[in-house]
C-alpha cells in the first residue's frame, strides 16, 4: 500500500467515459488519468473495491448533465479503500486508515473521477472507518445503499412497534431496509416482496411476511402497513397498501402523491452510527452470488445490475 507521497502515481487506470450514452458501449479503460488534485477537507484513497449503482448507468445517460462534473468522467459512487494522503484541515483520518464510503455527499453533482479507478478522493465528512470485520468487498457494498435505507426510514419517522413493508426486499436497498427496520428501528412486522427463489433470503433478512410478486399483488392483501418502502418505483400501487396516515417513501421515482420521492445525502456520520450493528452482524453485507467481478469485467458487471435481478449489490474487486 502506498504509504507516503512519494509512491503515489501522478497518472492512475480508471473506466471512463467522454460522452452521455449508454455506460454499456462509452465506458473505456484508459490507463493515464491524472489523478484527482487533493482538497484542504479531502482524503485521497488507494481504491481496493467498489460497488455498482444504478445512479451510476442512469447518470452516464446524461440525468445530472446540468450539474454534473465535465468529462472526462470516472464512474462510481461507492468505495473501501486505504488513505494515502490527507488534506491539511483532515482530522478524523490518517495515512494508513481502512475507509469506506459514498463518494458524493449530492448525488447529483457527483465527482470527475469516482471509485472506478485506482484512486479516488472524497471529503472526510462522507467517509467512516470500515469496520474491521468486514471484507473490502462487503464494505464497498454497503455506503449509498445503507445511507439510503436508513435516511429513508428515518425521513418517514418510522418507530418502534410500527409495520412496514419493503417493496424489492432483495435488491441492494431493499435487503438493508428490512435489516434496519427489524435490527435498529424495532419494527413489530416486516413483510417484502421478491421473486419465488428470492423468499428464503426475505426470511434469514428478518422478513416476518415474504410476499411473492410473481404470485400474489401485495396491495390486494388484507393487511395494511404503517410505512411503504418503495426501492421499485411502484409508489401508485403501494398508496393501496399503507394504513390511513401511513407514509410511502420511493427511491425510484417520480412518486405519485402523496408518496414521496426520496434521495440520499451521503454522510459518514450514518456509517459510524450503524457501526455497532455492522460489527455484532446484526447488519450484514447482501452480496450478489456472482460478486465481485474483476476490475476488467466492469462492462459485464453493469450489464448484470441493469437486468434488474440482482440479489444485494454488484462489487468490483480486486482493483488494480
């Protein structure tokens, strides 16, 4: 690991693209990109994995184009890696320290050169110490997934004693939404959807009521729910399922009223939060089976996220 100045590159490999298209057929290896110039609040990473997210594709077909960086642009919100270096007002991290994070407090105007690459720098603020059980691999899993289901419960002042069900229960928000709800926020009922090979994984999550949504249309159920989770962008149809009152939060938009459309800020003060939960396994990492995909199968990798039936999330490991 590159520990002090003088082994870091001034030029790194990364996957980058220089047009809005799809990410599939713009996204090149180029092996000579300057590396990202350093910030007073920054730290710059020795990238070791990275997870894929489907702001990722849809933002390589131009949704931020008003606010996002200029080309050439760098793919990749989610990072574990090493600090090499640290930026002058940098206090709660040091050379050598294993972190984790979402690069991009806004997701929408997100950093030229993210965490496809080598190396990547991201303020102190959105970055957390990994917990030292998890791998590399599960920690770049969990940063804009986790953030987003925990700000998202959060945002529907969900508590304790109350009923929810998640919509996509085995995708990469959906599986850490039923973990909080039942491990942090004290939920009296779980229930979620997925696919019929997807119903034992809803349960060993905590799902107390695995719905089947090949079989059965959930807002049909007798039974109504204090909050809806929405990580499919169904939010019409789970209007039906919510009791009076009820909130329904949907982070697929856009939301019919009055459910609401949700996005994450990414903070590593929610991180360091969930720690111990992270740390006792009450938490835990949902990988894909087919996780990680090398750092040359990233065209293959987002291929397979955009199918839309990834169990938890798509990682890129090992990275150069």
């Amino acid at each position: 690991m590159a520990a002090s100045t003088d082994s870091i590159p001034s030029h790194i490999k990364a996957w980058e693209y220089n047009e809005y298209g799809n990410i599939e057929e713009t996204l090149k290896l180029d092996s000579n990109i300057a590396i990202p110039e350093l910030k007073d609040d920054e730290v710059l990473i020795k990238v070791v994995a990275a997870a894929l997210n489907p702001v990722d594709y849809k933002r390589a077909l131009g949704i931020f184009k008003d606010t996002d960086s200029p080309f050439p642009t760098a793919p990749g919100y989610d990072v574990a890696g090493v600090v090499v270096k640290v930026g002058n007002n940098v206090k709660k991290f040091k050379v050598g320290d294993e972190v984790y994070g979402d690069i991009n407090e806004n997701a929408g105007k997100p950093k030229a050169i993210g965490s496809l690459a080598e190396y990547t720098s991201a303020e102190e603020k959105v970055l957390a110490h990994k917990p030292s059980n998890l791998s590399f691999v599960e920690a770049a899993s969990l940063p804009l997934a986790l953030i987003t289901a925990y700000q998202g419960i959060e945002r529907a002042q969900f508590s304790a004693g109350k009923s929810i069900l998640v919509l996509g229960g085995a995708g990469g928000v959906g599986s850490l939404v039923i973990q909080l709800a039942k491990q942090v926020f004290g939920a009296s009922k779980v229930a979620a959807t997925a696919s019929t090979g997807k119903l034992e994984l809803l349960r060993q999550l905590g799902a107390d009521l695995p719905i089947d949504y090949t079989k059965d249309n959930f807002e049909e159920l007798p039974e109504k729910f204090d909050f809806v989770y929405d990580t499919v962008g169904q939010s019409e149809r789970a209007l039906k399922a919510v009791k009076e009152g009820g909130e329904v939060i949907t982070i697929a938009g856009p939301a019919t009223p009055p459910a609401i459309w949700f996005f994450l800020t990414s903070d590593g003060g929610v991180l360091e939060k969930l720690r111990p939960y992270l740390e006792s396994g009450k938490v835990k990492a949902v990988l894909d089976p087919k996780s990680p995909f090398p750092f040359s199968k990233v065209i293959e990798a987002f291929a397979y996220l955009k199918t839309n039936r990834a169990t938890g999330k798509v990682v890129i490991y090992p990275i150069p």
